[in-house]
C-alpha cells in the first residue's frame, strides 16, 4: 500500500493541481497568473517525470522490481506536459 501512496497517488497531485489551475475562470486569478502557475506546475511535473523515468531506467538494468512503479510515477507525472501542449 505505501508504494501504492508514493509512485500513484501522490504523483496524480501535480495533474490535479495542474487542471485545477486551468479549469479555474480567469476572473479569479487573471490571465497572466493563471498561465505562469500552469507554466510552472508543468515544468516541474516535466522534471519529475523525467527523474523518475531515469531511476525507472536504471533499476530496470539493475533488475529492481520496483521499476515498474518508476516508469508509472513519470506516465502519471507527464500529464501536465502533455495537458499544457495540447491546451497551448
């Protein structure tokens, strides 16, 4: 369950916030905020994802039975990236 938590959950909470910002009306935060924080939570969920596939990477050479949940954490964690390619 705990591995559950760390390569499933708690990476689904960068798309969350991610689509909460985006689905936020422009009224509220203003253009310009809007974007810039979808910007970010976008760029860092990039950069998460790409750390979490190279140790995904790399513990599938070692032969680490966790590496599976490695390479989820990044499908989860490109979400964003690919939310914010799409939406742009």
């Amino acid at each position: 369950m705990k591995r559950i938590i760390y390569h499933i959950i708690i990476p689904a909470i960068m798309p969350a916030i991610f689509f909460v910002i985006a689905a936020t009306p422009v009224d509220v935060l203003g253009c310009l905020t809007r974007g810039l924080m979808a910007l970010i939570i976008a760029l860092l969920s990039g950069m998460l994802a790409l750390a979490a596939a190279i140790i995904g990477v790399k513990g599938k050479m070692r032969g680490d039975t966790n590496s599976v949940l490695w390479v989820v954490s990044s499908l989860i964690l490109v979400i964003p990236v690919l939310a914010l390619i799409i939406l742009a």
